[in-house]
C-alpha cells in the first residue's frame, strides 16, 4: 500500500548530557497544503512545548525535518531551523534512558495508539519510585492538546497516528499521561536518519 498522501511526519531532535540523544517523529493528518511557514510554526510550537517538560541540561538541537507524503515519491522534505532551546526544569536531570510517555489515542485497536516519549526529565519531577508528579503529568497533557489545537488552527495539519501496518492516518481523539517515567524503545525510522 502507498503512504497515504494526507500524512506530514515531524522529527525533532534533542541533545542531553554526556552525549545522550533522543528523536521524537510526531504525525500530522494535512487538511490542506503545507508551506515553510507552516513548518517553521510547527516547529517554534513543539519547541514551546517541549522546553517546558524537560530539563535544562537538555537541548533542542533547532533542526527539524518534515516529510510531506503529498503524493510525491518521494515525499518532499523540508527543514525548519530555529535557534537551540533548552529545556526549563532545574535541578539533576534523570538518566537518558527515563523518559516520560504520553499517550495519544485514535481508536481503541493497536494501530491507532501512539506514544511520544520525553526524555529529559528532572529529578524535582519523579519521585523514588518512578512516580511523575501530578503537577507535571497535567502539564504533559494541557501543553500537547494546547500545541495539536495552536497547529491545526494556524496550519490545518492535526495531530494523528499513522500506523506503517494498514498505511492509515488517523486523527488523534483523546490524549493521556502515565503516572510512571518509562523506558525509552528505539526504533528505526527513515524520517529519524537524517
């Protein structure tokens, strides 16, 4: 099956101490065409996001590569740069290998559930045993729907899962946040190998 021509991928990379690294790839639905200026707000708006979730010993590396799946093969490729931004918590950062999970759902089944992982969390933000704060857990969700709602004014692209098993792109509904830090899997992906 070919990769549905509504679908715009988003990977931004970050940079932590002592050489650890972390890629998100977040999917869009397009409802419309998307232009630099598109990309260069979805961008400066997941940065927004992002910093506020994570320590300040991590970075943004101000790199991001947008894939357009507009019927092309291959899909376009643009580039947002903006400055490096750190993260705004204090304090030690956890071990790269903690991240926070956020979940973002589209149906019930396994292939419209997605996960986005944030690394860089501070000590302040987790408890001895692995539990994230209250405080912190409803920052994960307001920020995430308060950056899906700003880009799918501002850009018409709205926050989706894409399952690679059926190549569907579906619209996220609902969005949640563990109360445990998790692992971080690492996974291969053609928009993550820039």
């Amino acid at each position: 099956m070919p990769t549905p021509t509504t679908l715009l991928q988003m990977a931004a990379t970050y940079s932590g101490p002592g050489g650890a690294s972390a890629v998100n790839v977040i999917n869009f639905q397009q409802t419309q065409a998307i232009n630099q200026a598109d990309v260069d707000f979805i961008a400066a708006a997941w940065a927004g996001f992002w910093e506020t979730l994570t320590n300040e010993d991590w970075t943004t590396t101000g790199i991001y590569r947008f894939l357009d799946y507009d019927g092309g093969d291959p899909p376009e490729e643009l580039f947002s740069a903006d400055a490096s931004t750190n993260g705004q918590g204090t304090g030690n950062p956890l071990p790269a290998n903690c991240a926070y999970c956020i979940g973002t759902s589209a149906q019930a089944s396994r292939r419209g559930r997605g996960r986005i992982y944030i690394a860089g969390l501070g000590e302040a933000d987790v408890d001895d045993a692995g539990s994230v704060n209250g405080t912190f857990q409803a920052l994960a969700i307001s920020g995430l729907s308060g950056f899906a709602t700003d880009v799918a004014t501002t850009t018409g692209a709205i926050l989706a899962v894409y399952s690679r098993v059926d190549e569907a792109v579906r619209i996220v509904t609902s969005i949640s946040a563990r109360a445990r830090i998790d692992t971080q899997r690492r996974r291969l992906s053609r928009l993550a190998d820039a």
